[in-house]
C-alpha cells in the first residue's frame, strides 16, 4: 500500500470516529 492509500484511510477512519461521537453526543449517550 502507497502512503497516499494509508493515509486516505486514516482519515476515513478519523472522520466516522467523529461522526460517531457527534451522533453520541447529540443522542446523550442513550445507545451505551
């Protein structure tokens, strides 16, 4: 795999892992 390739991945990852905090945040924690 290319740099170019593992980093697209990385910030692929970062952005759901984001996303999927926001959505914790907004739900309050309901889901855990």
């Amino acid at each position: 795999m290319s740099v170019a390739t593992v980093r697209a991945a990385l910030e692929t990852a970062i952005a759901v892992a984001l996303e999927q905090n926001d959505d914790v945040k907004i739900g309050g924690g309901a889901t855990h």
